[in-house]
C-alpha cells in the first residue's frame, strides 16, 4: 500500500466515493453483524492505543480504517521530540472515546513501513481512512494543533465515509495485546539504577541519567540498555540549549570545520533525519585526517550506539565509513 500524499481538502475524488461507499457498507455491516450475535462491538479504552508491526499493518490499520479513523504515530525510542507527542497522542485517543484509533509504529523496527510511507524524519504522524492514506503533520505539534487535526479528520470520516467510529465500553475487557497483562519478571540486579536513570531522562535531568548509566557500566561494560541509554543521554546533552539555525547555517559555511559538521550531525540525529546525520559525518571523513578525522569517526560510531547496530541505515553507514577510510 503506497500512502496518497494528499491533503484533508483533496479527499474527495472518484476513488475516493467508491471508497466511501464500500467503507459505509463495510461499517454498516460490521455493527450488524456485531448485533445479531447479541453483541455491542464495545472496546476497552485500553484497545484504543495498539502497537502495529508490518506484519499486522494491513489487518490492524487497512482493515479498521473501514470502521474508524487510524491515527498512525511513526516513533522511535532515540527520539526525543517522539517522547513529547507520543503521550499527547495517547491521551487524546482515550479522550476522543473511540471516534479514532491510535496505532503506533516504532520506524527502527518496520523500515519498509516508514519507506513507503515516504517519511524522511519523525515524529511523523498519518491517518488511514477507508484504506486512503492522510499525512496530517511531522515534527512535534502544539495541542492545539493536533486537536484541530484531529477534529477535520474525524469530520472528513463521519460526512464523507460514514465512520462513527468505536464504541467504548470502560468496563469492557481489553482485547488482543492490551489484554495479555505480562507476567511478573524477577528484578535484575541493574533494575533499579536503570529505572532511576529513565526517570532522570524523563525529568530533563540529562547529567543524573548519564551518571545512573554510567554506574550500570562500571559494573557491567557489556549491558545493551545502559550503553544505548548512555548514547542517547549524552547525545541530548550536546545538543541541549544550542541553536539549530546557528548550528546549520555554521556547517554550511564552513564545510571544513570538523566540530561544526560534528554538532550539526548531533542536531540531524535527534530530529530525526538519521541518514542526514550519518551522510554529513562521512562525507566530513573523506575531506579530513589526522586527529580531526578520528573524532569524527568516534561521533559517527557513537551515533552508531544511539540508533541501533541492526538498522539498516548503520549497517550501510559501517560500509560507507570504511570504503572512506580504506
């Protein structure tokens, strides 16, 4: 499925009645079908918010898009701006009380989603309606903004496609994934430094989470969560109170000025423009030696940490950087 990149006023085409059509038909059938069986159709708040991989893409979002709006969250755990919208978002689905559905997709996890999606950084957010494809807007937005969105899109899907959206029943069992509560895991022994390390995070207390993670390694070099959670604290440490337009408009100024090229990188990074980021210090390598290149080949294997030795993009990253040392 390729995403249309349409706006909310380009809606209304020839495919887009059809759909209508057979989206209200859909709709209608559902709720029968869910009333002779003696049912409601209700979902628990819970069911609200669901996470959604490649695998369950075209059940989870295509196929509910028939019965109500899908608002899609493209995310990722190293993403900073995701961590403010995200809560947004949740909270707003179960305030909205079914009238939309908030399906979240972490992009390190499902890369062919986020490239037919066409999205280039995140916090990215779309609605699918009646199988169509809606980019609402990128970047973290203001309340404000997002309810206005959010109050068209529903508008567009009630006179347009005839989606009133889900029941929700607040005493209802949560269905699915919400509905398998997990079972207790006996606490690690780094249980409670790394905890007390995300809630510094969480907090803005940059220096206190780098230390918890810090303590984490000192006793356990080899621990995944500490060293990626090291890389992400630091890397919002370097960029915390800096300009980006400065940032920028130094490294396009000055192509060789090797910490203006490294800060600016650290800027694509936590926007979310990963392969910015890793283009930027590649191409700083080539045109470097010495002491300077080796500092920026110690950022980008820093970078490296924060976005995960599995990505794709790091593992071309790798090959890239050493075709340009080798």
């Amino acid at each position: 499925m390729q995403p249309r990149n349409m706006s909310m006023s380009g809606v209304v085409d020839l495919a887009a009645v059809k759909a209508a059509q057979e989206a209200k038909a859909k709709a209608e059938q559902t709720r029968a079908e869910a009333a002779r069986q003696g049912g409601t159709g209700a979902v628990s708040p819970a069911d609200l918010v669901i996470d959604v991989d490649e695998a369950g893409f075209e059940h989870d979002v295509l196929q509910r898009s028939a019965e109500v709006p899908v608002v899609i969250d493209f995310w990722a755990e190293w993403c900073q701006p995701c961590k403010q919208l995200s809560p947004v978002l949740e909270r707003l689905a179960v305030e909205y009380n079914g009238r939309f559905l908030l399906a979240k997709i972490d992009v390190d996890a499902n890369q062919m989603l986020m490239q037919q999606f066409g999205i280039q950084g995140i916090p990215a957010v779309f609605a699918v309606v009646a199988g169509q494809a809606l980019p609402l807007f990128q970047g973290a937005a203001g309340e404000q903004q997002i309810r206005q969105t959010l109050d068209q899109l529903i508008q567009v899907a009630e006179e347009r496609f005839g989606l009133i959206g889900l029941t929700v029943d607040p005493d209802a069992e949560p269905s699915g994934a919400a509905a398998a509560a997990p079972a207790p895991v006996p606490a690690g022994p780094y249980d409670a430094l790394l905890e007390a390390a995300v809630q510094a995070l969480d907090a803005g207390d940059l220096g206190g989470a780098i230390r918890a993670y810090q303590n984490v390694l000192s006793d356990d070099p080899g621990n995944t969560e500490a060293k990626l959670g090291l890389a992400q604290a630091e890397l919002l440490q370097r960029v915390q109170g800096a300009d980006p337009q400065q940032v920028r408009k130094e490294a396009a100024e000055k192509p060789r000025d090797v910490q203006a090229q490294i800060t600016a990188a650290d800027l694509d990074l936590v926007g979310g423009h990963v392969e910015d980021a890793f283009g930027r210090l590649i191409e700083t390598v080539q045109r470097t030696a010495g002491d300077d290149r080796d500092a920026v080949r110690r950022r980008l294997l820093e970078l490296f940490e924060v976005v995960g030795a599995d990505d794709p993009r790091v593992v071309g990253a790798r090959r890239a950087l050493a075709r340009a040392l080798f």
